[in-house]
C-alpha cells in the first residue's frame, strides 16, 4: 500500500502572534503538469516550452514572441477553471485545471519523506533530526481540527520552518545531486524558494502527515 503525504503552510500573524493556515496561493505541481500537457497537445510546443509560458504567466513575465503572447494573453486566462472545479471535471469540460492550491507539495517519494519525518525510507539524515511524530504546539485552529478529522488514517505528523529548511544541507545541493540521492527536486528547488516570497523564513512553516 502506498504512503501519500497532506502538507500545509502556516504564516505567524504579526499582530496577534498566532500562526494561521495559507489558502490557495502555492502552484500545484500536479495540476500544473496538466495545463503543460494541454499546451503541449494543442499547441504543438514542447514540454519546456510550456513549463516556460506557464512560469512566464505565474509570474506576470512578458512574452518574448507570438505564440507566448497568444498563450499567455488569450489561451490561459479564457480556458482556466475556477479554483472550486476539480481538475477531473475540469478536464470533463474541456478546461485547463486552476493551478494554485493550498498544499505547496503532494509528490510521492519516499526518500523526501525520510528527510521530513523518518517515515518510509530512514537511510538519510532527517532535515531535523529525532523530530517524529508532533505537531507543533501552537498549530492553528484549522490545522487541527482537520488533523483530528483524519484520526487513524493519519500518522507520522511534524512540521519544519522554512528556516530548517533553507539551513539543511538538501536546500544546497543541486538538481542533479538531489536526483542521484533520490530525493524528489521539486521540493527544495521549487517549493522552498516559491514560500520565501511570502515572508521571514522563521515565520513560515510546513505542517504534515502521512496517510497508507
């Protein structure tokens, strides 16, 4: 039976000190994929075109030619579902799935889980070492409640500030070292850097656990 990681991001509210849970603000790598295949299928790009436009349109780029600006400008933007339609009946509908989610990673490997939390594969140092199975004390309301609401399914919960994060060793390896140590790149060399735009990497943290 496979092993499947729910993960959130919560923000320390500087106001009331409290940490509260992020909405949908992270680009989902899943669905993402998605509208590259559409771009890829439709348009007859190729796959790094399209991860290139789609990036460009993230992160308002201009576009450098014709076909950027017509996919950028027009394609996207006219064909987008809006975040409450599922990516299945997105696509039932012939739409491009609504990017952003409010869980900035949900691969399956394994070897990042054992950086994360010691579950499925402990052949590496954890990012935080002997840190297993606690949710910080001061989880917000909403985080909690929806801990609760997975009872057993759920194990192996932890969370990591994005401090820990940028400081362990896996954040300064490369693409191509993490690659050969199996671990997953996205989430050191997209999602780490994608959640230090959204403050001071002690204020921003991941929370999680596991389900089989």
């Amino acid at each position: 039976m496979g092993c499947d990681i729910h993960m959130w991001v919560e923000k320390k509210n500087p106001v009331t000190h409290n940490w509260d849970k992020m909405g949908k603000v992270f680009f989902d790598s899943y669905g993402a994929s998605l509208i590259v295949r559409n771009l890829v299928n439709v348009m007859g790009i190729t796959e790094d075109e399209g991860w290139t436009i789609l990036q460009k349109w993230r992160d308002g780029e201009k576009p450098s030619n014709k076909t950027e600006e017509f996919i950028i400008g027009k394609y996207i933007p006219q064909n987008m579902a809006d975040n409450h339609l599922h990516w299945y009946e997105a696509d039932k509908k012939g739409l491009l799935p609504y990017p952003y989610s409010d869980q900035p990673y949900g691969g399956r490997c394994y070897r990042l889980f054992g950086l994360l939390a010691g579950v499925r594969d402990t052949s590496m140092e954890m990012v935080v070492p002997d840190r297993y199975d606690h949710l910080p004390d001061d989880v917000s309301d909403e985080l909690k409640s929806m801990s609760d609401g997975y009872g057993m399914d759920a194990h192996s919960h932890n969370y990591l500030t994005l401090r820990e994060l940028m400081d362990s060793k896996y954040y300064k390896m490369s693409t191509d070292e993490l690659m050969e140590d199996g671990i997953d790149p996205y989430f050191f060399k997209t999602m780490v850097p994608d959640l230090q735009k959204f403050g001071n990497p002690d204020d921003i943290r991941i929370v999680f656990w596991f389900d089989n």
